[in-house]
C-alpha cells in the first residue's frame, strides 16, 4: 500500500492549506473606544491621550508575540486605570454612591467568552473576565460566586472598599440627583478594545462601569454576549458603548455581524442601518468600534461624539468628534513604547 504522505491529494491538501495561511497574512491592527454620548470639552484632551495609549500598548503586546486576547486585555486595563473612562477606576457611581462594574471578552477561533457583572472594588474588571473565560468552564460568573473566584484566583479585592471612587465621579452624581435624575446629565460611556493578527484572529473585550444613577444591581449590555461584545474569526469583532438597556434589547453587535454574513453588507453600512433600526424602534443612542475578517475598520455612531483610537504598523489614528480623524506617523524610537514605564506612571497617579 502506498504511504498516505507520498499521496498526490495529500500533498495537493497541504498545498492549499499552505497557500491559505499565506492569504491570510493580514495587516495587525488594535482599535479602541473610550465611550459614545456627550463628552464635556474639558474631558476630551483626557480622551485623546488615554485612547491613544490604550491603543499603543495593545498593538505593542501584540506586536511581542501576544495574542489578540492578551492585547485587547491589556488596552482595556490601561482604560480601567484612566480615571478620563467609565471603567475600572473611572467608573461612576450607583444610587448610593458605589462602583459596580461589568466586563466580557469574546475569543474569535474558539467563540470562548468570560463575563463579569456586578464587580465591586476590583481595579481590572476585565482581567476577571479573561480568567472566567480561561479558568472555568462557564461564560458568565455573578454575585457571591465571582467573589469567591475572585479570591480562589489571587485578585485583590481593594480593602478598605470604596478606593475606586473619585471625586468627578462623586460630582456626576450629585449633579444627577439635583436635575431631577434624569439620563442625559450624568456621564455613560464604557471601554473596548478589538484586534486582529496577521492570521485573522480576532479578540473583542469591553468593560464599564455602568450608567450614572442605575439602581444597585443594574447590569447593561456589556457583560453580554452578542449585545455589547463579540468575536468570529469568520465575520469580525465588535465592541458597543452608549445606552445599554437599549442595546441589549436587540443584540446590537451580533445583529451587525448576522448582516454582514447574510446581506453581505460591509460592517459600516451593517452598523448603520442595525443604529438606524434600533433607535427607529426604541428610545437610545450607541455606538461601534469593529474590526471585520479583513482587518478593515469601522467607526460608528448615532451620537455626536466616540472617543476613539486605533495603531496599524506606525500609524496612529485617533479622534472624539463624529467624523474625525486625526492621525500620527510614529518614528521607531516611538515604537519601542516601555509599556512597563507606562503602567508605573498610571499606577503612580492612581496611588
């Protein structure tokens, strides 16, 4: 019998497997958000820098023999430690004046996810996510249960709590209960981060701390699945901000992802046209940031301003205002960014 390696269709196989990882050499990218809504002009410059940063580090990680996971991971903690963001240390405050948070990220090969809803005095919200993703067998871990995995996995749940409080955040609130609590006067907003290597793997993570005044307990789309976080490998990633209990009533990024597979639409005319549908149906305003299988990127929203940032190769772009673009070339000498020198300065400011 003649060996199966010596075969001319298992060589004709290899062939075209070979011939297929080579198309696939696509160009990295990691693109961010900082939040869709109203941002305050006196908030923007903060907005610029931070996205920027998350967007370097990410690419940096990525760039270092990473994954797509462990970049999306580490831009989004770099947002968490930002007060400029609603996440980790920025994040605003329930009715009664604490910090609940909720996190997921989304592995496009494997379709493995992690969420995290409700998580109290924890800087990285999404670094909790990732080991609920990495280290059990379940996609979504609440209450009591995160707790104790939390300890089980050495995470430092802050003590004395309340540590991640901050003074704006504590003004937010104020000035929302004295306008009558309504939606608009307190800051939204959440963080997310999705990139893709040269061999099309795509990882989308998102993190928040909630809306501004929700009741203890609340949880908005981004811990969920298919509403404000996903990833295929075959269509794109898609991280989602702005107003969560609406986005959540209609799956916003897997409803843009199921139309760019069955309409064949690119992903911004899917955004588009899935924003349209769901604020023609329901009160509520968000936005995107998306990578699709190509590594092309999308820019969405149906407000006026999306803090974003995204490095491919030495460019950086970056921008706040809807339809803004501003971009960077970075010399080599930026390139070799010290992401550890980087983590000391935030870890600095936040101490």
């Amino acid at each position: 019998m003649r060996s199966l390696r010596s075969s001319p269709i298992i060589l004709l196989l290899l062939i075209h497997l070979f011939d297929h990882v080579v198309i696939a050499d696509i160009e990295p990218i990691v693109l961010v958000h900082g939040g869709a809504g109203t941002i305050s002009e006196d908030r923007i410059p903060g907005k610029y820098r931070g996205s920027k940063l998350a967007a370097r580090v990410g690419y940096l990680v990525l760039m270092n023999n990473g994954t797509v996971l462990d970049a999306v991971e580490e831009a989004v903690r770099i947002m968490e430690s930002d007060s400029n963001f609603n996440a980790g240390y920025g994040s605003v405050l329930n009715y009664d004046g604490d910090v609940e948070m909720d996190a997921s990220i989304m592995d496009g090969a494997t379709l493995k996810a992690g969420c995290v809803a409700g998580v109290r005095d924890v800087l990285h919200p999404i670094t909790l996510a990732r080991r609920v993703m990495d280290k059990t067998r379940h996609n979504f871990l609440a209450g009591q249960g995160l707790v104790d995995f939390t300890k089980e996995q050495g995470i430092e749940i802050m003590y004395p709590p309340g540590q991640l409080v901050t003074q704006y955040a504590k003004d937010s609130l104020d000035r929302w209960k004295q306008n009558n609590e309504k939606p608009s006067t307190g800051e939204g907003g959440t963080v997310g981060a999705v990139a893709i290597d040269r061999f099309g793997n795509i990882a989308a993570a998102t993190s928040t701390g909630g809306l501004t005044g929700k009741l203890p307990g609340r949880v908005g789309d981004t811990p969920i699945i298919g509403a404000g976080t996903y990833a295929d490998n075959l269509i794109g990633g898609i991280s989602a901000t702005g107003d969560g209990d609406t986005i959540m009533k209609v799956s916003l990024v897997y409803d843009i992802l199921k139309r760019m597979e069955y309409l064949g639409d690119d992903m911004i005319k899917a955004s588009e046209d899935a924003l349209a549908a769901m604020s023609g149906r329901l009160d509520g305003t968000a936005g995107i940031v998306g990578l699709d299988a190509n590594g092309n990127v999308a820019i969405v929203c149906n407000t006026e301003q999306i803090s974003w940032a995204y490095q491919r190769g030495q460019t950086i772009a970056y921008g706040v205002r809807k339809g803004e673009i501003i971009e960077e070339q970075l010399s080599e000498g930026e390139m070799m960014l010290d992401v550890w020198s980087i983590l000391e300065q935030l870890s600095a400011e936040y101490d």
